[in-house]
C-alpha cells in the first residue's frame, strides 16, 4: 500500500501523452468532434500498451486495431439504447461479464477487454445535444492518432521499455498495479489464482461479481446523482481485483490520493480560474498521468481527478460544489461495494479451495 517506484517515472511517455492531448484539444471547435471523448479513448488506448509492455508490438498494434473496431459497435450499442434506461443496465451488465471472461485468454486480452467496457460504461456520457456521430469520430481519431504514433518503432519502443543501463540491454518495465489483473499468486486469499491457473469457473464468479456490482452502482447512479450516474460503478470498476488484500489496498490508495486530486483541483479551479492557468493544468495533469503510471496507479488516479475537479472548480457556482460532492460521495459508496463483494466471493471461493 501507498508503494511509490519513483525510479519508474517515465517521462518520455509522459511527453508523448502531453503532445497527443495538446493535438486532439488544440482542434479547433467542431460540431462533428468531441474532444473529451478523442482524449479518453486515446487514454485507454494508450493502457492497451503501457500496461502490458512484455507483449510484441505487432500485438500491441492488433489490439489497438481490435479497440478501436469494438469500440465503434459499442458507442453505437450505447446510442441505441441509451433513451431505454433498463436496456443500457442489462447490456452494461452483459458487456462487463463477457470483457470480464477474457481474464482466459491473457493479461493483453483482457486489458482491451477492460478499456472496451470502461469505454462502453462512459460513452453515454459524451453524447449531449450532438448525439453519437462527434463521439464516434472522437472514438476513432484517439484511438487511430495512438495507433500511427505506435506505427513509428522508436516511438512504441520508448512507450513500453526504460532507458539503456549502463550494460546496454533494455529493461521492460515492471506491471504495475492497474484495474483488476488476475496475477494474484502471492495474495493470502484462499481461491484466487493466478493468471496462468485461472479457471473457467473462477473467471465466471469474478466476471458476475464485477457485472453485478457495476450495474447497482449504475442504476444507484441514475437515480442519485444528476451530474455523472457512472460516479459509483467508475470507481468500482477502476479498483475491483480478484483479490481481497489487492482489492483493499487499491481501495485505500484511491480514496486517499482521488480525494486530495478532487478536492485539490476543484479549490486550485475556484481560485484561479484564468484560461492560461487551465492550459498549464491540463498539460502538466496530462504529462503526469502517464509518466506516473508505473510509479503507482493512485498518482495517476490523482492527476487525472486533479484535472477534472479544476474543471469544476472554474466554474464557481454552488452547481460545481454538488458535483464535487457527488463525486466524492460516489468514489466512498463505489470502493465500499468493491470490497464487500470481493469478500463476499473470496470467503464463497475458500470452501472450494479447501475441499479441493
């Protein structure tokens, strides 16, 4: 817990990172594009290869492709049903489930999978007065500008691996602890395996655990919060694992530091508010977000929470104060069912494993 590798900072992915967002929020306005949703998509595309930086680039390139494909049906599943409040829970359910069972096929896999039903859980989100058509082009112009920047060699190659030591050998990076891996073969919860070991029947338990959980915190988000009805399951999402003890610390590291990121950003917002201080935020919480990724998840938690509330917080209204306060609200209720039904399955799991 509370773990910081401050030798893994990487600033060169950082800059990349910076240099994407400067690109895609630097376009001028346009009725057919949506900003947001182009820099959250070329942000999860970017985990589709940072997170995993042992596989070869041609995979990492396949999935790319693959992300942004899915991704496409999805936003347009998404504007399809997203008028029939009922249907859009039971499809968030079945697309968490169904991305929750490539936990089978390999950390890369189930990586794109994870980005693909965080993407489908937020898309809903961006539509607004334009509808799904400046989503989709968004969707596909961050996803793409992530895909040609990993086209050029030196570019992925400095993505996925540290400097040259002294012997002149790369060394890939270490995993780090981001949204819910299955290598937990060091936990000290009976019945959780590891990633190599999984089973069909634990991949299953898991993968209803996290469908369930998504979809109350969902429908609680409807009914509860008029500024964001994804505040519960988001964090739920970002921090469940099929390990207690991982659950827990993931838990406590993204109450700790995504609160000191809202509460920071809202206030660093309220008092200054010019739009050059906003640009200044917005590049240094971008370079922020990825250079930390391998130090630890909780910081990038920070920086990107510490964005977002700036944005709140410019604003000046007591409209802004509700939303942060749904927002922390939502992230407490959010890690608090993320707990209790990773224990709940871990103490289902622990009679099996002894009989077994």
């Amino acid at each position: 817990m509370f773990n910081f590798n401050w030798s893994l900072f990487n600033t060169r992915l950082g800059l990349i990172f910076t240099v994407g967002c400067l690109i895609v929020f630097s376009l001028p306005p346009q009725e057919h594009f949506s900003p947001i949703a182009g820099g959250i998509s070329a942000l999860l595309a970017w985990f589709t290869v940072i997170l995993v930086p042992n596989e070869p680039r041609q995979r990492h390139l396949a999935g790319l492709v693959a992300y942004a494909l899915v991704g496409c049906a999805l936003t347009w599943m998404a504007a399809w049903l997203a008028p029939d409040t009922p249907a859009l829970l039971i499809s968030m359910g079945a697309v968490t489930f169904v991305g929750y069972m490539f936990l089978l096929r390999g950390m890369h896999s189930f990586l794109i999978s994870w980005c693909l039903v965080y993407w489908y859980l937020l898309v809903p989100l961006f539509f607004g007065e334009g509808g799904m058509w400046p989503v989709l082009t968004g969707h596909l112009m961050g996803a793409g500008l992530v895909f040609l920047l990993n086209l050029a060699k030196p570019v992925w190659s400095l993505a996925t691996r540290h400097r040259r030591g002294e012997t002149g050998s790369e060394t890939v990076a270490d995993e780090p602890p981001a949204t819910a891996t299955a290598s937990a073969a060091d936990e000290d919860t009976a019945g959780t395996p590891a990633e190599e070991s999984i089973t069909v029947g634990f991949a299953a338990s898991f993968a209803a655990v996290v469908s369930v959980c998504i979809v109350t915190g969902l429908g609680f988000g409807v009914r509860l919060f008029a500024s964001d009805p994804t505040i519960i399951a988001n964090a739920t999402l970002n921090m469940i694992s099929p390990s207690l003890k991982q659950t827990w610390h993931s838990a406590v590291e993204r109450l700790v530091l995504g609160t000191a990121g809202l509460v920071g950003g809202f206030y660093f917002g309220w008092y200054f508010p010019e739009p050059w201080v906003g640009v200044v935020v917005m590049m240094i919480c971008s370079f922020l977000t990825l250079a930390l990724v391998y130090v630890n998840f909780g910081l990038l938690v920070c920086a990107l929470f510490f964005l977002i509330a700036y944005q709140w917080g410019i604003l000046q209204t007591e409209a802004a104060h509700q939303i942060g306060n749904e927002k922390l609200t939502g992230e407490f209720v959010g890690v608090f069912m993320a707990v209790i039904a990773i224990s709940i399955l871990t103490r289902l799991k622990r009679p099996a494993a002894l009989a077994g």
